[in-house]
C-alpha cells in the first residue's frame, strides 16, 4: 500500500520511492524487498514501467500507477485509515489528553 | 538484473562517499540467493493468487509461511484442507471393502469418522456414508482451493520481509 501511494501522484524509480517513503512516512523498506514487490505489482498490472535515459548516464526505470492500478489503492488506503483511526481511540486514554500529532487538547 | 545494477549506481553516485555507500547499499539489497529467493517467492505468489492447482498453492503458502504470521495461517488452512480432502477419500474407497467397520460413528468420545471401536455405539449413516463422506472430500478440496486463493490475494498486497540486516536507521550517505 504505501508503494502504491507513492506513485498516487507521480513517476518514480527505486531509490525515489525509497526516499519517499522515508521521508514522508519514515517507513524504511529494504531495498532487497522493494524490486520483488514492484516487480510482482507490474506482473498484477497495478503498475506500468518504462526505461529511461537518465543525466546519470545510467537509464532508471520509472514506475507509475496504472488507471486499473488506481483503485486497489484506495482501497487499501480506506481500509488502513479506518483501522488506524479505530487504534488511535483505543490509545487515546494512554495518551493522557494528547492528541496524535503531539497536540494538548 | 539491470534495475539492481541502476539502483546501485544511483545509491554510489548520490553519496559522498562512494565505498562505505556501496557496502550499505549491497549489505541491505542483501545476498544474490537472499534476493533471488524473494523475486522467486513473490513470482509464485502472483501464479498462484490465479491458479487452481493444490500443489503449487500449497508450495507457495509453504513459502509464505517463512515470511510472516499471514503466510504461516495459509500453510495451516492449505495443510488441513489438503489434508482432510485425501483421508476422507481413503475412507471412501476403503467402506465397500469393510461395510460393517467403517462408518461415522457416535459414542462415549462424541463423534468420530473411521473404524468401529467397542467406545463407537451406534454409526450415524449407514447407506449415505458414501456419498456424503465423498461430497465432504470434494468440498474440502474445493474450499481450500478458494480459500488458498483469496488469502494469497488479499494478504499478498501486504506482505513483507525480514529485512537483509539489523541495520534499520536512515543511512548516513
């Protein structure tokens, strides 16, 4: 799900997606992990890719949401922000009156 | 092979320093067999979230069941579906040869499938044994098949791995 929602708005190729996803979620997925999984969600048809020439000089292969690609997504997305927002009312107590997002009511 | 090779490059080419930045980033790609086992195990996944064949479903949920707590519950279901659809069908073929021994039997145990025993009173079938017992088989094997399917295809989108080392804080490139 969250390699998906990476390339919910625009194409990457590996190490952007990885520096993504730490940056905006600091979620860290390891590298060995992240090309089988991109490699299996194209083979689904979630994903389409393409090589590029890059400035490098090496070319990257560049990912991006397929349409069909689009809706397990959010799906995905629905059912996780709906099951975190149930967690988040069961810690809730344990938070002493603190929001998540460090704000005090 | 090509795109592990670009993500090396590109992890080398962005760092300062490019010899400590290529021992991170091949120790956390992780080993040739290590990754190779993995393209290899999220290839079965996505054969068999389409397949209909119980050994290959069942080899998959095998591999799965390595990874994580939803691979080891479809090993489970594969294991005692695959399991119960071949008994009763021994017991299916095995009735005509010993009428009067094999049944489903009711007793002091509860209730129980298999040969008489002085524990078994009375047995529950008689004549539909047969027939019922070979639709139970047929149904075992069906709904593991399914049920195999679904899982992999629903907990599949989610699956993750060890990672390669115990490194997990953001590298200092």
């Amino acid at each position: 799900m969250a390699i998906l929602a990476s390339l919910w708005q625009s194409r990457l190729y590996g190490l952007e997606i990885l520096r993504s996803l730490a940056e905006k979620s600091q979620l860290e997925v390891a590298e060995g992990t992240l090309y089988p999984i991109l490699s299996r969600l194209k083979a689904e048809g979630l994903l389409q890719s393409e090589w590029v020439e890059a400035e490098a000089g090496h070319p990257r292969k560049y990912y991006w949401l397929t349409t069909p690609g689009r809706r397990p997504a959010r799906e995905m997305a629905e059912s996780w922000h709906t099951f975190s927002a149930s967690l988040a009312d069961l810690v809730q107590p344990l938070l002493g009156g603190k929001q998540l997002g460090g704000k005090q009511r | 092979m090509r795109e592990i090779r670009a993500h090396i490059l590109d992890s080398v080419s962005s760092s300062t320093g490019p010899d400590v930045a290529l021992d991170r980033v091949l120790r956390l790609l992780g080993t040739p067999e290590g990754l190779a086992d993995r393209y290899t195990t999220e290839r079965l996944l996505t054969r068999a979230s389409h397949s209909f064949s119980p050994w290959l479903l069942l080899r998959t949920s095998w591999r799965w069941a390595k990874l994580g707590v939803k691979g080891t519950i479809t090993f489970l279901v594969a294991f005692f579906g695959y399991t119960m659809a071949p008994t009763l069908t021994v017991w299916v073929f095995l009735k005509p040869f010993m009428p009067s021994k094999i049944g489903l039997w009711i007793g002091s145990e509860g209730l129980n499938l298999g040969v008489e025993h002085p524990d078994r009173i009375h047995e529950l079938l008689g004549h539909w044994f047969v027939p019922v017992i070979a639709v139970s088989a047929f149904a075992f094997a069906v709904g593991t098949t399914q049920a195999l399917r679904w899982l992999i295809r629903r907990g599949s989108s989610t699956a993750a791995y060890p990672m390669p080392t115990h490194d997990s804080r953001r590298a200092q490139i």
